[in-house]
C-alpha cells in the first residue's frame, strides 16, 4: 500500500533529503499535480498525484521535504496541503 506523501514527511525522512536533493523540475511537477487534485494530498488522491508528477514513491518524500523547507506545504491533520498562488 502506498503511504501518503503527508505521512512520508511526517515520519521525518529529512534524512534521506540530507542525502538527495529535489530538482527544481520534481518541485513543480509535484506542485502541479497537488493543485490540480485540490491542493491537498490525501490517502485517497495520494497514488494520482505521484503518478500525475511523475514520481516514484521513494523520491517523493525528498521533494515533499523540500516544499515544506521553503513554505510551499504544511502537514495539517496528517495531510500534506500546498501553499501557492492557486493554493492559498
């Protein structure tokens, strides 16, 4: 079952972004895809918006660390939501 990418971040994989850094393209190919599935990712949307960005399960969390690093997302109730333009 894939986790949800909220969760990901919450287990506190910085870590593995320490290690790998998200590109600037996986940034807003993740960022797209989270604002046009409602600008919040959840359990049930989770597995449309890895595969609408483009990513595999194991490079999302580094992106995700990422967006939160630079204020583009917050974990709120156990769900990644994104903070944007389209996404206020």
């Amino acid at each position: 079952m894939i986790r949800t990418l909220a969760l990901a971040a919450t287990l506190g994989l910085a870590a593995t972004a320490a290690l790998a850094q998200a590109t600037p393209e996986q940034q807003s190919a993740l960022q797209a895809a989270i604002e046009a599935n409602g600008c919040r990712v959840t359990a049930e949307n989770n597995s449309a918006i890895l595969s609408s960005a483009g990513l595999a399960e194991a490079d999302a969390a580094t992106v995700v660390q990422a967006l939160i690093n630079t204020g583009n997302a917050v974990i709120e109730n156990g769900e990644l939501v994104l903070k944007s333009a389209k996404c206020p």
